[in-house]
C-alpha cells in the first residue's frame, strides 16, 4: 500500500459505496413519499400545518426542543385480542361456548359487550376463537393491539412511520428524552392556556417537572388590583400582581405543538380500532 | 540513561530509523515550515474546547436545576447543548485534528508543509465560520440537525476553508520523499477525503436543497456516524499508529494487520450511523444495516487493538518497558487506543436492537459520544500537542508536573462522564421500557448521575484550563526573544524590556 493512487481510487470506491447504499437507496425507497387518502376519512395524510403553526415549528426549533424531546413513538411489535362485539340474545349457548374454550367470566362478559374477551394471541388463535363465538346473533372480532412502552405510557396508539414525517422541515426525531414523547401532543386535550402556562413555569403545572421555563417568550406587566387583564394573559394565579401574556412566538409555539398528531390509521401502521356498540349496530342492520 | 519523556526536546529524532537527514528536508526545518500554520490551529482549538466545555458545563448545570439562567434565550439550554456540541466537534476535535494532520503528513513525509499561507488563510475563514456559527446556534438560527446546527452561509465558508486545508494536506503527501507510505498516511489520507465528502453531501441535502420527511433523518445519521467514523477516528488512529511505535522504540508490529484494519474502517465503517433509528420511522433494512456494520466494524477495532498490544509488548525488552510511565506523551495515547477500543466494544453492543430500544434515547448515547470525543480522540489529540508543540517552537514545557495533572484531570473527567452518564443511561432506558415507572420518576432517577457528569465535566475544565495555562507560558518563553530583538531594534532598549523576567 505504497502507491498512493491506488489509496486514492480505494478510498474513492468507500465514498462510492457509502453514497448508492446510504444515500441513494433510501431517496429511491422513502424520498418520494406522496400523500395518501385515509381509507376511513377520505382526507389526504398528512395534511400541511396552518401557517401559525408551520412558524411554531420554527420556534421549537430555534428553542433546540429536540435536544430533550423526541418526536417519534416505538412500536416493539403487535398481537392480537379477542373482542366480544355483540352477545346477541342465545346467552346460555355463549356461555356454553365460552366455557368450552375455557374462558372464565363468562357470563360478565355477556353482559358488558362490547368487551375484550381475550388478549395476546396470535392472528391465528384470536380468528379461531373468534369464528366459535360468532354464532347467530352473537358476534366476536378479532382486534389488532399495538405494544411497547411508548403506546403503553400513551405516548401514541401506534408506530410513527416515514408516512407521519413528509411535511416536517427540519424532522425533529430528537434522539433523548429528558422530556416525554411528542409526537401525539395535539390529541391529548390540553386546553393551550395550559400549554402556555407549562412553557411560562413548567413546575405549576407539572411541580416536578425538569423543564426549564420559557419566560423570555412571554410579556411580563405589574398590574393593580381589579385592573383588567389582557384576553390572552395567563391565569392571575401563576404570578400574583402581574400579567404575563404570550408573545406571537409562544402562541405559535403552542400552535405547533396541538398540530402535532400522528394517530390516522395507516395500511403500514393501522391504530388498533375495538369494536363500539354504534359502529356494531349499524352493518348488523342490512344484515338479512 | 532513563527514558526521556517525549515532551521534551531531549529524546533523539532519528529515533524512527529512516531519516537521511541528506537528502530530504531536515526534521527541524520540517517543523519550522508547520511552525506558524499549526501554532495558530492549535491556540484557536484550545480556545473553543476551554468555551465548548465551559458551554457544557453550563447546560450540565441546567440538567440539575431548569430556572439556573433561564431568563436569556441565548443561554437556554436548547441552545447550549447543541453550540457547546459545535464548537468541540469543528473548533477544537476538527481544527486540532486538521493541525495534526499537517504535521504527521509532513514528518512521515520528510517533505515541508506546502502552501503554508493558505493553510493561514483557511485558519482565518475555519475559525470567523465556527465563531458566527455558534453564535448564530446560540441565537436560534439553527439548522435543527445534530452536529450540523450551523447555519447554510457558515456551512459553505467551512467547506470552503476545509478545502484549502484539504489541498494542502493532499499536496504534501503527493511531494511525500519517503517511499513506504505508512499506515497514519492511509488514515490521514481517507479522512482528507471522507470529510468534505460527507459535509457537503450532508450540507446539500439537509440544508440547501432539503430532501422530504424521513429521509432527513437517514441522512442526519449518516452525517453524525460517519463524522466520528471516518473523519475524527481516522486522525486519532494515525496519532496512535505514529506515536505508539515512535515512543516505545519498537517498528509496528504488523502493516498487514493495519492494513487490514484500514480497509474494514473504510468499507464497513461507513455504514454504521444509522443505529439511533432502529425502531424509528424509516425501512427496517437502514438501522439493520447499520447494526450489520458496527459488528464488523468489531474486527478492524481488535486487530487493531492486537497490533498495538503487540508492538508495545515486543518494547519490553527493551529500555523503553516503563516508557508509559515516565512519557506524558504515551500516557494519552495508551488512553485514547483504550478508550477507542472500550468505544468500539460499546458501539457494536449499542447497535444490537435489543440493547438499542433500551439504550437509545438516554444519557448512555451521550456517554458514548462523550467516550469518543473527549476520551479517544481528545485524548490522542492532547497527546499529539504535547509532543509536537515544543519541536515546533523549540521551547521545552515549562511544567512537566502540570501535564501530569493534565493527564489525571481529564482522565478522571472522562471515566465519570462516561460511566456516569453511562449507567445512568442504562437505568433510565430500563425505566423508560417499563411503562409503570412514570415518566417524571424516570427523569428524576438521571439526576444524580448527570451530577457525577458534571464533576466529570468541570474535571475536564480543569484539565483544559492546566494545558491552556502551561501552553501560555510556553508562548511566552517562545516569543521573549523576538520580543527583544524587535524592542532592541526599535528602540535599542533590548537588554532592558523585560528585567528580570528570565531568571
């Protein structure tokens, strides 16, 4: 290895190499992702942010949010339940059937439907006790379940995939988590003065939270007594005397974070989806 | 006569056996034409590793307590983490690394550094980039990828300054007068090539023309890995290849064996960045591969951990055994070819998908970065200073004792910054995957090993602060003397400026 052409022309085909398999393949596979149309809505996933929103991202990522919070839930991996959809009314035949395949309260069961009747099975064992149970008016379903801690700590109902990310400039995976998940914050119902209020002192509404407060993006005014407050101002209890109203940046910051929402229900990543009495009612009709 | 340490002028050059001081350059002069170039390398990186520290230090601090200097949006921590990130990586591993470099091409080569003033000009433009860099990070313009924080015009004047640093890195290998290329040049030599590669590839589609959704994140990856992988690693191996045999008087113990090590980096290495995804939202065959390559990757860290073992082992019979420890030099380095190979170790375990969905997202991917940048490649880099700094000036280190603090302050530092951010990372992931540990519970258990990563952090500080302070010293003993003749040539009052200062 003493000629050092010969190193170069090595050392080139490593850069060659690392440039089809790291680079070029992924751009063929995932690069030119599209939108899709939900089966079950008809609207096309993912829908591009609002414009306060699409500046909030701007915010978090000026913020370095990333560097505590992840965006991205981990899904090690699915079983399957059993759902009894519907007793119908032949309850002593079910509960016949149902001690049969060992089930033990079954007669609770009957009368809770719909209900989840069993859990951790294979496709294969759920559709077999499933196809016993349906039986005349009586109907079970087998149930797809998502695992992992992630969906366990409620972090999402499904696996974040390529699909959740396309409209994401800069994609803020983040890669620790001093802080909770984040890819499902816009379907956990926090009202966003709460959400303001978090950012402005975390420990108010979180007393042991680790995150450290985001003041310098709200407006801070003494304010006398029964003077009238702002409409956006946070609530007179978290500093006694003052108003603290957001600045635009913090408002959009919110906006950015209730936009965050990765649970449609993907044919790559479907979200579990239990049967519901009214769903039941409605394809059992046309039926006979 | 007992081993001289190697900080010293005193050890003999012609040590290494093959220099016919005849025909080729000089070693002095050699060391004169990379006096000025590197002494400006050198200072700047030292300066952004004592600011990058003390940045780290800061966002550890925040770790304890969120409200400490919360009220200034340039110090949140946000910010801090990813500038102090930045100016370690492109201020001090890269710009040290880069001087380094120079240096090792120009001494294997028997060859003078060429284009010297551009190497000047690229010093200006490297460390004016760095600068607006971290300020623009600290000020919120940044790009929101790891390690590539830097805004877009900062990305092209540090590619621009690379390439001039490049050219003559490249140049003085090609006016190489030795014919046996050895195993540093290889090493140097690839990663004169991957870095601009890498860095403007990364550049073009994260940040000028950014590719859509998830793919960013495969490229981010790709970046970060191959930026330890392919361009800092390959510098600290040729420290260590160079030193390691130099400094214990022994030839290397194999070129194949190195050789082999060499191609296995380069073809397999590569690859191995993506192991932060598995499980993520990209085609399982990606981290896959990645996990695929950082268990080969094991091979070419072995071989080329038995290498070195080998060679040090012949240097016992000889007069150099205990060189280690009388050498400051060879202490490092023994540290960082330990700390390479731990890392090595650590990063395949970490890629296995079952330790990833524990490891990943904690403090134990901090540690291994930490492991690597300040254990491995900061170590052999401080090595490398330590030796090649005083044949550059021609000036001993003041003080030798203070390398030794130097050596003990940053070794602790790093095992309780590794370690504890280590065990911790692992605890906190094993929380993480039990779901009945809530959440909040999981954070709180971090904080008292992020404490023990703090004192490892200040440990490092201080350390850094010890070299900072004993290379100053040597400055000044090394320009009294210009002082003097310029002063007695201006004004004739030579003999009188400085009274009593050299005793």
């Amino acid at each position: 290895m003493n000629n050092g052409l010969l190193l170069f022309f090595g050392i080139f085909l490593s850069l060659g190499g690392s440039f089809w398999a790291l680079l070029l393949a992924p751009q063929v596979q995932i690069g030119r992702a599209q939108p899709v149309v939900l089966e079950t809505t008809g609207e096309t996933y993912p829908a591009p942010r609002s414009g306060l929103a699409q500046q909030g991202a701007d915010i978090y990522r000026a913020q370095g949010c990333v560097e505590c919070h992840s965006q991205q839930v981990r899904q090690s991996g699915v079983n399957f339940e059993v759902w009894l959809a519907d007793s119908g009314s032949a309850w002593p035949q079910l509960a016949a059937t149902m001690d049969r395949l060992k089930i033990s309260d079954a007669d609770k069961f009957i009368t809770q439907a719909p209900v989840k009747i069993l859990g951790g099975l294979t496709m294969l064992e759920a559709s077999g006790i499933a196809s016993q149970l349906t039986n005349g008016e009586a109907k079970a379903s087998v149930v797809l379940a998502t695992l992992g801690p992630d969906i366990q700590r409620g972090w999402g109902k499904r696996a974040t995939v390529t699909q959740d990310y396309l409209y994401d400039n800069p994609v803020q995976l983040g890669s620790l988590r001093i802080g909770p998940d984040l890819s499902n914050y816009g379907t956990r119902a926090v009202p966003a003065a709460l959400a303001l209020q978090h950012l402005y002192s975390p420990q108010s509404t979180m007393p042991k939270s680790m995150m450290p407060p985001y003041r310098y993006l709200f407006n801070k005014r003494q304010i006398a007594e029964g003077q009238k407050r702002a409409a956006n101002a946070l609530p007179a209890t978290v500093e006694p005397g003052y108003e603290i109203t957001p600045t635009p940046e913090a408002e959009a910051l919110v906006a950015y974070l209730m936009s965050l929402n990765a649970s449609a229900s993907l044919a790559e990543a479907p979200v579990p989806a239990p049967p519901v009495k009214s769903a039941i009612a409605a394809p059992a009709a046309p039926a006979p | 006569m007992s081993a001289p340490s190697s900080t010293s002028l005193q050890e003999t050059e012609a040590s290494g056996g093959v220099c016919n001081a005849d025909e080729h350059d000089s070693v002095a002069e050699i060391d004169a034409s990379c006096r000025w170039p590197l002494l400006l390398l050198f200072t700047s990186g030292i300066l952004w590793l004592v600011l990058g520290t003390v940045l780290a230090l800061i966002a550890a601090i925040k770790l304890h307590k969120g409200d400490f200097l919360a009220d200034t949006s340039w110090l949140t921590l946000g910010r801090i983490r990813p500038a102090s990130m930045n100016a370690v990586l492109y201020g001090f591993s890269s710009q040290v690394g880069i001087g380094v470099a120079l240096w090792l091409m120009c001494r294997l080569g028997h060859v003078k550094l060429a284009f010297q003033w551009p190497v000047i000009v690229a010093w200006k433009l490297w460390n004016a980039a760095v600068t607006i860099g971290v300020v623009a990070i600290l000020a919120g313009a940044t790009t929101g990828f790891e390690w590539l924080e830097m805004p877009r015009g900062v990305a092209g004047m540090l590619f621009v300054a690379y390439a001039l640093f490049g050219i003559s890195l490249v140049a003085t290998f090609a006016m190489r007068r030795e014919s046996e290329v050895f195993p540093s040049q290889w090493y140097l030599l690839a990663a004169a090539f991957w870095f601009p590669w890498i860095y403007s590839a990364a550049s073009y589609l994260l940040i000028v023309d950014p590719v859509r959704g998830a793919l960013q994140a495969s490229i981010s990856g790709w970046f970060t890995g191959n930026l330890v992988t392919l361009w800092l690693t390959p510098i600290g191996l040729a420290g260590i290849f160079y030193f390691l045999p130099r400094l214990s008087g022994q030839p290397l113990h194999s070129r194949e064996l190195a050789s082999f090590g060499f191609w296995v980096l380069l073809f397999v290495g590569n690859f191995g960045g993506l192991t932060g995804l598995i499980g993520g939202p990209v085609p399982k065959w990606m981290p896959a591969v990645s996990t695929a390559a950082n268990v080969c990757l094991l091979v070419a860290v072995i071989s080329n951990a038995w290498n070195w073992r080998e060679t040090c082992r012949a240097s016992c019979t000889t007069s150099h055994r205990n060189a280690w420890k009388t050498d400051s030099v060879l202490r490092f380095i023994f540290f960082g070819a330990f700390a390479y190979l731990v890392h090595g170790v650590i990063a395949a375990l970490m890629s296995m998908p079952t330790v990833a969905s524990v490891t990943n997202f904690t403090y134990a991917v901090v540690a291994r970065n930490n492991l690597v940048l300040h254990g491995f490649v900061g170590m052999v880099l401080f090595g490398c200073l330590y030796y090649i700094i005083p044949r550059l000036v021609q000036v001993n280190w003041p003080s030798e004792s203070s390398i030794r603090a130097h050596f003990l302050c940053s070794a602790i530092g790093v095992l309780l910054l590794s370690l504890g951010l280590g065990i911790g990372g692992v605890l906190q992931g094993l929380k993480l995957a039990n779901a009945s540990v809530p959440f909040m519970d999981v954070v709180r258990g971090t904080v008292p090993f992020v404490g023990l990563s703090t004192l490892g952090v200040l440990l490092l500080l201080i350390g850094q602060l010890l070299f900072l302070s004993n290379y100053l010293k040597l400055l000044r003993a090394f320009a009294e003397p210009m002082v003097r003749a310029v002063c007695s040539v201006c004004c004739g009052c030579g003999s009188t400026a400085k009274p009593g200062v050299r005793s």
